[in-house]
C-alpha cells in the first residue's frame, strides 16, 4: 500500500500553484490522446466499407443467417405490400452489416446483401435522394463483386447522369437538394474506379470530359479524353474523344504571331484523327439502328470539320513564317551578327519554310517575298 501511495504522497508535497498546473499539464495531454485515439477511430470507420450497428460500441459482424433471412423477407413484403418506404428502412440495414446468404428467391439463386441494397438504392432514386442511391450502388460494387456487375455499373452510370445534368428534385417537395461540380467529377472518377474496362470506362470519362468542359476545366477533360484513346482505342468513343482533344487544344492557339508548338500539336490531332477513323465506324453492342446513323452522321461532320481545320491551320503555320521574314527583313541589322555579309539570307530562310505547306495564301505570298528579295541582289 506504501508503494501505491508513494506518487501521491510525492505530488502533495508541491506548492498548491504547482499541483494545479500539473493537473492542467495532464489533463491537456489526456484531451490530446483522447483526440487522437478518437480520430484514428474515424479514420478506421471511413475506411470500413460497412460502418456496422450500434451507438457506443459498433458491431460490423456480419448478420447471422437466420436474422438476415427475416429482415430481407421483410423487406420484400412490405415492398410488394405497397410500403416502399418502411421496406427502405428494412433494407438500410444491409448497408450497415455484411451477409452472404444465399437464398432461393423467385425461382432463382440470390444473394440477399446487395439485393436488399439495390433495392434500397431503387426506392431512394424513385424517392428523389439520387445521392444515396449512388452510395448504395458504390458500396455494392465495392463489397459484393460476385453480384451482378452489369446492373449495378448501368444504374451508377444512369444516376450520375442524372445528378449531374438535371436539377435534383426537392427533399418533401420543398428543400433543395444542392449538387456541386467537385461532387460531380468525384463521383465519374468513382465510376471508372469500379468500373474499369471498355463497357462502362469509356462512357463515364466521356461524360467526366464533358462536364469539365462545361465547367472550364480543360486540363481534367484532356486526362480523360486521353484515357479513353490510350486505355479503350478499339470503344467506338474513342473516335469522338480524339476530335475532342484536337478542339481543346485549337482553343489554346493565341494566333500566327505567337509560338506554333500548339498549332503544330493540333494539326498533329486532327490529321491523326484522319488517318485513324478514315472509315465508316462500326455499330456498337449496345447500340440502336437509329443511334448508330446520329453518330456516324456525326462522324462524317467530324471529318469534313477535321479537313478544314486542317487547312486553316496550315495556313496559320505558313503566315507566321511569313511574319518572321518581315519581321528580320526589317529589323534584322539591329540584332543579327554580320548581317551585312547575312544579307537577306535569314529572312529568305523563313519565306522557304513558308513554301513547305503548299496551296495555302502564305505560300504564295512566300514566292513572291522570295523573288523580290532576289531582285535587290
């Protein structure tokens, strides 16, 4: 007992001002343990697919079978009772602890956790909370991936659109639901996640490219466009990506007088887009008659659009030579080493360059330059 009371004893002979501030001392240090106890918890919990049940102490044991068997029977009789929303309640369960039960349902073999959570995910969507329904789809994909993928991808894809481009219908007919563009963009990324391989990838980074477009962020929709032509180059999307690419980079071009390393780049695109599409596209799987003829319609107006950038911006590449020849003509012996014994040399050069894209108006312009120049000798 001496040996127990010994700190004490030890702690009461100091000083009651120096009792009172090793008492703060460890009380701080007490919160700040707590504080990182607590947060490496959190952490934990968000990094656990299933957050379990329960207020003080969570339980994320799977449901025993017999218990998962009567919450989903449940579910499902209040559902075909017309009681969608007490059969969400039901289902929201699933979401909390995993099961593996296997059960004969409708004549078929399903496994009851993701069944119970997709169908949570249906009764959200219909209910308006679009958000949650996607939730719901992403944890199936992620904890349940014997579960039939196709359903699931198509129903991420589907929801996403819709948060994404219709306004979210109102929480009890009079609350706004907010949807933000980084929720948006994370939520495609999720998809192409999840979703790797030709049948969904490419659909969810063409949308995730169009919405970065839309919002002016050209750099996130170059990443994804480029993933769809170097990841998925046989996807019929691939076509249109690589047009698109061509279109953003034409938008940083500042004009004839300014450098060309991006004017270049483009005309690289678009002649590369010609050289690689340069017949009519094959319909697609997944395809309708009628939306395979409005892509390739499409597809042709790429082409012809493709064809005229091409010479215009061939020209833009001709007439910057031609500016650069004048420019040295003019100003030349102000800066150029020996430009007596130069002469018209270096200006000449650039009229030459100007020559290698024949048929544009620089070009011809060049021959003319040139011959002027020839006649001062």
């Amino acid at each position: 007992m001496g040996i127990f009371f010994d700190p004490i004893l030890i702690f009461m002979k100091h000083p009651i001002r120096t009792r009172g501030l090793l008492l703060l001392v460890a009380f701080v240090l007490g919160i700040e343990v707590w504080a990182v106890n607590r947060k490496s918890t959190s952490e934990d919990e968000r990094n656990d697919l299933f957050p379990g049940t329960g207020f003080w102490v969570k339980n994320r044991l799977p449901f025993e079978d017999q218990e998962a068997r009567q919450w989903f029977q449940a579910g499902i009789q209040l559902e075909r009772d017309g009681e969608s929303k007490k059969a969400l309640k039901i289902y929201k369960k699933f979401t909390k602890r995993r099961t593996d039960l296997i059960i004969n349902f409708e004549g078929n073999e399903v496994l009851i956790g993701p069944e119970a959570i997709y169908r949570a995910s249906l009764i959200s969507e219909k209910l308006g909370d679009w958000k949650v329904a996607f939730n719901y789809l992403e944890l199936i994909a992620k904890a349940y991936v014997l579960y039939d993928f196709d359903r699931i991808a198509d129903s991420l894809i589907r929801i996403a659109e819709k948060i994404a481009t219709q306004p979210l219908p109102k929480k009890w007919g009079f609350l706004p639901r907010l949807s933000s563009d980084s929720e948006n963009f994370g939520r495609f990324k999720k998809i192409v996640e999840v979703a790797k391989g030709p049948k969904y990838a490419p659909r969810a980074l063409m949308v995730l490219s169009n919405l970065a477009l839309k919002h002016g962020k050209q750099e996130d929709a170059i990443e994804a466009l480029e993933k769809i032509t170097n990841f998925y180059p046989d996807h019929f999307l691939s076509e249109e990506a690589l047009f698109m690419l061509a279109e953003i980079y034409q938008t940083k071009i500042n004009g004839s007088s300014y450098d060309q390393s991006i004017t270049k780049k483009t005309r690289d695109y678009y002649e590369l887009y010609l050289s690689l599409h340069d017949s009519t596209p094959r319909i697609a799987p997944s395809e309708t008659d009628h939306e395979f003829q409005k892509r390739e319609n499409a597809w042709n107006e790429r082409r012809k659009l493709a064809t005229k950038q091409i010479s215009f911006l061939k020209e833009q590449l001709a007439l910057s030579q031609i500016e650069m020849g004048e420019y040295v003509e003019k100003y030349g012996k102000y800066f150029l080493v020996n430009w007596k014994e130069l002469g018209h040399g270096p200006a000449r050069n650039f009229y030459y360059n100007a020559k290698n894209y024949p048929g544009t108006k620089a070009a011809k312009l060049a021959d003319k330059k040139i011959k002027a120049l020839e006649g001062e000798k």
